[in-house]
C-alpha cells in the first residue's frame, strides 16, 4: 500500500493497481493467512528447541530459543540474525542466569 492508499499487487512481469474488491479481499485473506502459518511454523520451532534436550545438552541450563518463519518466500536470514553482535548481546543479557 502507497502512503496514498493505492494497492498494487506484483503479477508476473507487472506491478498492477488493486481495483477489484474481490481481489483486495482475497489478497487480505491470503495475507493473513501466510501471517498465521509462519507464526505457527515459528513457534513449534522454537518448542522442539527448548524440549528437545539431545539439542541442548546439560538439563539444568537456561533455554532461549528464536524462530522465524517467512511468510513468503524461504531466504536464508540466519547470517543477518545470527551475527557476532548478535551472540555477544545474548551472552551479556544472560549473564548470570
């Protein structure tokens, strides 16, 4: 959506404006849809990590675990998130635990 209110929607070769209500509704619903699917992938993800112990190692540690699902398409974020800062920050807010 343009800060205009349009909405356009990327067809093969083309960027078309949104016209049809139908349209609109369907790409809502298929958004929404999309939103709750990686939601869940996401979460049982992080489930299987936190329980599955043979992953964790030693039974008496603290457990953090961080998913993502993509709604769409399925890049590889794992280098953008899992970056040196990243780590250094999760050892200093868990120092002490």
């Amino acid at each position: 959506m343009t800060k205009d209110g349009l909405i356009y929607v990327r067809v093969v070769g083309e960027t078309m404006k949104v016209k049809d209500p139908r349209l609109l509704a369907e790409l809502v619903a298929r958004g929404v849809s999309a939103r709750l699917d990686a939601e869940k992938k996401a979460t049982e993800t992080a489930r299987q990590i936190v329980y599955n112990l043979s992953l964790i190692g030693d039974n008496n540690c603290a457990r953090f675990a961080l998913a993502l699902a993509p709604i769409a398409a399925e890049p590889d974020y794992s280098g953008r998130i899992f970056t040196p800062d990243f780590k250094q920050s999760i050892l200093e807010a868990t120092e002490g635990l």
